[in-house]
C-alpha cells in the first residue's frame, strides 16, 4: 500500500499477514518473487535480442529476414512496451491484462470504427447509387441532336 498508514489500517494488515502465515503461506517470500518476475519489458527485449541473433525462425523454419525484424522490432518498441513493458507477465492471462487497463475503451472504441456494408432485416439491401444501364458499362451518351 501506498500513501500514509493509520494505526487501524496497520492493524488489519498485521492481522491480514498472521493469518497468511498462520495458514502456511510465507508473505516475505511470495515478496521476493514479485520482485524478480519477468516484466513484459524484459520479455520483449530477449525476444528482440533472439529475433536479431536469428534463433526465432519465420516461414518455412527459416530465420526472420531483416526487413521483419525491424518492423516488429519497431511495433513492439512502439506499442507492446509502452503499453504493457511495466506489467509483470504472471499477471497477464490469456487475451487480457489481470489489471484493467485505459486503453480497454480505445480498442472497444476501434472494434466499432468501421462497419461492412449489409442488409438492414426492414430496409433490404443497399440501394446502387446509378441506376443499371441496358447499354452497357462503357457507353456514353451522346445529346440528341
């Protein structure tokens, strides 16, 4: 916790901790191994340092090409790391962060941006801008003299 401590929260914690240990569980170790787990950050940087070195391989189990390196180097300096670079990679779970994060109502807002075109079930299908032409796609009239 963060911030100043009165007597009452410093007691509900102590109380919080006995019964941690009373359970079994060691709250200085379990500190220890937050310390030390990998960040996203760190993560990043060995897999760029792999990429660079050619371990991590590409298409046809060859390695990466340059090209590819840079450009994902670029997109994981660019976006992964100031994003999530902070994040211990124990709290991360499949598709989601375990800490909601700002950007959640950005991508929302990014999954309804563009829309495909279809049918409304009560107006029927989009209506063609020109009407169809019976004499044919290249035809251009000429006035009527």
């Amino acid at each position: 916790m963060h911030g100043v401590w009165t007597p009452e929260t410093a007691r509900r914690e102590a109380k919080t901790v006995l019964g941690q240990i009373a359970q079994g569980q060691d709250p200085a170790t379990e500190r220890e191994e937050e310390r030390r787990a990998v960040t996203v950050r760190e993560l990043c940087q060995k897999y760029i340092a792999n990429m660079k070195a050619g371990l991590v391989l590409g298409k046809g189990g060859r390695p990466k090409k340059a090209t590819t390196v840079a450009t994902d180097s670029g997109h994981i300096r660019g976006h992964i790391i100031p994003l999530l670079g902070t994040r211990r990679m124990k709290d991360i779970i499949v598709g989601k962060t375990s800490v909601v994060m700002k950007t959640e109502k950005l991508r929302s807002k990014a999954d309804h941006a563009w829309r495909p075109r279809h049918r409304h079930p009560r107006h029927g299908p989009p209506r063609r801008r020109f009407p169809p032409c019976d004499r044919g796609r290249n035809h251009q009239s000429k006035p009527d003299a």
